[in-house]
C-alpha cells in the first residue's frame, strides 16, 4: 500500500505500466516527458513492469538505472508475468488508496506543462471518467467504413474472399457486441478515474486484444459502465479545457486537424501524425465520421 499518512484526497497515483517486450525506447520517452513537463499537483508515480514471462522481454535493471539516473519523486513499482494492460491496471488498482487514479500505458508521452493538475481540478462527483482522447469509432461500423461492398475487380480473389468472410463475421457476430457508429468512449490511455468505482466494473477475463477492445469501446465498454451510473466522460486538452461527447471531433485531440491540442500521446496519436493525407482522412472518417 501507499503511505498511510498523507491525505488520499491531496495525492493522486499515476500508474505507468511499462510492456517489458517493446524494449525500453518507450520508457524513456516518457520518463523525459515527464520530467521536461510539471505535473503541478502531489502525486505517486507508480511503475508496473509487465511482460517478465516473455524470453525477449528486457531485464528490469536497465529500466531502474534509468529511474535512478534521473531526478523523479519517489517512486513505487509493481512487476507482472503477462496480462492485458486493463488487467495491470485493475490489478495496480487494488493496490491504491488514493482518492484518484490516472493509468498511462507504454506509448505514452506527455505533451504539456500542469498536465496532473488540469485532472484533479476537472474531477468531481459528477465525474465518471476523464480521458486525454476520445472517438466515436465503432469496431463494428468500422468494416463497412473501410470496404467497399462492390467486388473490386482490382484486387485479387483472396482480398475479396476475406472481405466478405469478414462482412458476414462482423454483421452476425460483432454487431452484437459493439454498437454502431457513432460510439463515444474514452480511450483507455491516459484517463483517470476512482479506484473504487473502476473495481466494480466486471470486466471478465481480458484474455486477449479483441476482449480489451470491447472493454474500451464495446457495448459493455467502461465508458458505457460510467454513463449508466449517470457520471459524465469527460476528454481534457492540453490547455485544461474538457469536452463533453459530443464536443470530442471540436477538441483536436484525436484523429483530427493536427491534434494539436493533445495533452498525452501514443501510438495512435503517433500513426495520424506520420500518415499520410489520404490515410489521415480515413483515420478522421473512422473517428468522426467526417470526410475532411
């Protein structure tokens, strides 16, 4: 646990959860990120290392002399086999007794002074959930988005052939599982929540990629979890104005305009940032459903 004798409601843990097999490129990347920008509130930086069972995972010594080369506050880390990264942060959240909670996976890289600060100060018992990014992308709706119905002559036999077992696998099997667009959720990298509430959300066994999919925009998604229990979803910008749903395309955060209001990136972010027009713009269709 986290020290008992500082008020949880003056701290917040910040979770980092560091994927051992993508090697330590991404730790660094945001172990300067964090120092080059202030967090401007009291916090516990927490690290949870996973990915020890993989043979090509990288040796924790070297992430350590990283965080001891670098002058951070103190500091708590975690260490884990495998797992999904929602079943790391579940598993870190048990462990917290603070009063918030903000998790940020491998890829993320913080973009902005007072980032720490714009969330606690937007959080309140209203407040579900606050994200850095959301979309209205359906994981459903998205297979029309990208093909065409039409056999396409161009293509080969095989590209066609899997497009139409793909049609028919999605239109009896993933329609029940994912809602149409538009379908707002908070994207689940950099957004904080309460500890406590985002334990009672039954999530299932998270056994593979598709299942955190549907935890993240799915029909039972966190976001959709939040909304029942009448909380807002809020996405925070790099300025600390917040977007209520359907605000989300106007905050230039996500797959939109250059993004660049973004307060924490990651790999998605990234891929708009180094595509290409006609690629960024199916990117901001699958969103937003805007055709820029």
């Amino acid at each position: 646990m986290l020290k008992q004798s500082v008020s949880k409601t003056e701290y917040i843990s910040v979770v980092y959860l560091a994927w051992l097999p993508y090697g330590v490129q991404y730790f660094k990347l945001f172990i300067q990120s964090y120092i080059r920008h202030q967090s401007s509130f009291s916090h516990y930086l927490i690290i949870a290392f996973n990915g020890l069972g993989f043979e090509y995972s990288n040796a924790p010594e070297e992430y350590l002399e990283i965080l001891k080369n670098n002058a951070i506050i103190p500091y708590k880390i975690f260490y884990f086999q495998s797992g999904q990264d929602i079943e790391i942060y579940q598993n870190v959240a048990k462990e917290i007794d603070t009063e918030y909670v903000l998790f940020l996976n491998t890829y993320s890289e913080i973009k902005a002074d007072n980032w720490l600060q714009f969330y606690a100060e937007r959080m309140n018992n209203g407040i579900g959930m606050i994200g850095a990014s959301g979309s209205f992308q359906s994981y459903y709706s998205a297979i029309f988005q990208k093909y065409a119905w039409k056999w396409e002559k161009r293509e080969s036999f095989l590209y066609n052939f899997r497009k139409y077992k793909l049609f028919i696998k999605n239109f009896f099997y993933w329609r029940f599982l994912f809602r149409p667009f538009p379908n707002p959720h908070v994207r689940t990298n950099a957004f904080m929540v309460r500890p406590k509430e985002f334990l009672k959300l039954n999530s299932g066994k998270l056994s593979s990629k598709f299942k955190a999919y549907l935890f993240e925009n799915g029909r039972k998604s966190l976001t959709n979890y939040y909304l029942k229990k009448g909380l807002k979803v809020l996405v925070l910008d790099k300025f600390g104005n917040t977007y209520e749903p359907d605000q989300w395309s106007q905050s230039s955060t996500f797959w939109i305009n250059n993004q660049e209001n973004l307060l924490i990136s990651d790999n998605q972010t990234r891929l708009y940032d180094e595509a290409d027009e006609v690629y960024k713009k199916l990117l901001t269709k699958l969103a937003w459903g805007i055709n820029e």
